[in-house]
C-alpha cells in the first residue's frame, strides 16, 4: 500500500498500488473508481503533486511516463489532468493541460482517504 499526507489537510491518502490496464476518458474513469467501492476516486490536482514529489522522482510507484487523470479543474481551467512525462515542470509536479474529458484517453491511478 501506498500512502501520502494530503498537502492541505493532512488526511492520509492511499494511493492504488498500480494504474488500471488501460486508458480511459475522464467520466469513465471517475465512474471506474468510484465502481471499485470502498471510497475509491480520482486524485485532485493537490494529491497528484504530491504523488508526484513523493514517488516520481525515486521511481516508486510503478507509475508510467504519461498523463493521468485528475477529479477536478485547476484554477477553474479546462485542464483534468497531470502529465508525469519527462518534460514535466518541476515546481508544480507535473504539467497541466486541457484535454477534452470525453474524448482522450488518459491513464487512471484511484486513490482513497483513509
């Protein structure tokens, strides 16, 4: 299991052990999650950076070289996901982007508040 402190509140949040085995639109995705029960759901932009500063950067994780998806707009943007390529922008722990969330397909990586 896989766990990190949520940056704003401190809640402890487990991360999934591994990405689901394929890509999926947002509405998919959330619905996915939310399938899997027991609280499961996307990560917000604030927990993916910090999935990203705690296990991107020791290749832990098992995460891939990609774009994920995220539960909920970023500074009221369009954007729904986070990349975690190689050219991600450090400071913020990974770039952000408007894909349309019906129509790209992205990787999903459900977490949970414990």
């Amino acid at each position: 299991m896989f766990t990190i402190d949520h940056p704003i509140t401190g809640a402890k949040i487990e991360v999934a052990n591994k990405d689901f085995s394929y890509e999926i639109n947002w509405y998919d995705a959330k619905e996915a999650c939310e399938n899997l029960g027991h609280g499961w759901r996307l990560p917000t932009f604030d927990e993916l950076v910090e999935i990203y500063h705690k296990f991107i950067p020791y290749d832990k994780g098992n995460f891939d070289d990609c774009d994920y998806w995220r539960s909920t707009k970023h500074d009221g943007q369009e954007s729904y996901w986070v990349c975690f390529a190689g050219s991600r922008n450090y400071s913020t722990g990974g770039s952000v982007g408007g894909h349309n969330t019906n129509a790209n397909m992205n990787r999903v990586r459900p977490v949970r508040t414990l």
